[in-house]
C-alpha cells in the first residue's frame, strides 16, 4: 500500500486551542456553513462552498451525461471525508500514525423510489456501510476506541444518523431581458 501521508501533518495545536477557546467562549464556537447551487443545464449543477466549487451531473440511465459525480455519491463522500477527519484526529490525539488509511462508504438503493413507481420505497438508500482499511501498529482495542471517538465525533455522522430540521422556502426572482 502506497504511504498517504501522515497524521502528525493535522495541526493539532490549533484545534486543541480552539477547543479551549470555545471551552471558555461558548459564543464563539457557533457558525454556519453555506453552499450555493446553481443550475447549468441537464441535470448538471455547479455548488460553491467559501473558494470552492463542485460540479455534479446524474449518470445517463437517469437523464445525466454522466459527467460529474452524482448528489447521492456527495453523501457517501461526506460521510467517509467526515470518518477519515476523525480517524486522523483520533489518532494524532493518541501519538499514533498510519501507513494506509482507506474508508469505503457504500449504500444500496431502489430506483422504484426516486422514479415514483412503488410508494412504499424511499428515494434515498435504505442504509449506509463503511469499511475501514487501516495499515498502522495500533492494536484492535485501540483501533475499536478510534472508531467510536471518530463516529461520536462526526458531524457528518451525526447529522445523518439524527433526525435534522430541514426548512425551503422559494423566492421568484425576475432578470431583466435588458441586461
């Protein structure tokens, strides 16, 4: 297995000093994160985050050109960034480094949902797994407490594993033909 990295790279002073921040300041540590999505054409979109952007698309069975990375694979890409944030975290804490680290999110679903074909099946997946793959010297109680600290630790995790409030609302909006 090719080296990655290692995870003494984390700055872990700054995120230890945050936390004692935060500690004291409570206030401080509230936030927000933004994205916006526009729409270009099929079904493809393009997503800013802060400097960044993401394009996606549907692969072609569903109307896509296939040319981007679909909105569900966004999920399973969260969800295992997030895991591997704290996978690395955790081990940083501890003193320790990895060799390898590999997390495979995969989750089965049922087209009869998203097409509306069967009511009784969702859109989304019906469960999420992930694989950890990790080449290290830490041992398995050790390895079993970094995967409950870094699950415990996920906001990713946490965000999909709990019920969050979802509110929409829609705005028309009108662009000039002068323009």
């Amino acid at each position: 297995m090719e080296n990655m990295g290692s995870c003494s790279t984390l700055g872990i002073d700054t995120f230890e000093k945050t936390k004692e921040h935060v500690s004291a300041h409570p206030e401080a540590g509230l936030g927000f994160f933004e994205t916006v999505t526009e729409w270009r054409d099929g079904a493809q979109a393009v997503t800013r985050a802060r400097s960044f952007t993401l394009e996606t698309d549907e692969p072609a069975v569903l109307g896509g050109r296939d040319q981007h990375i679909d909105p569900m694979e966004l999920l399973l890409a969260a969800l295992g960034t997030c895991l591997t944030i704290g996978w690395v975290t955790q081990a940083r804490l501890r003193g320790l480094d990895y060799r390898h680290l590999r997390i495979k999110v995969i989750a089965p679903f049922d087209l009869r949902g998203y097409l509306n074909l069967d009511p009784t099946v969702r859109p989304g997946f019906s469960e999420l797994q992930y694989t950890v793959e990790v080449d290290t010297e830490a041992d398995a109680t050790t390895l079993e407490e970094i995967r409950q600290a870094a699950e415990k630790r996920s906001p990713m995790f946490d965000n999909i594993l709990n019920p969050t409030a979802i509110s929409g609302r829609v705005r028309k909006t009108h662009e000039s033909l002068d323009a």
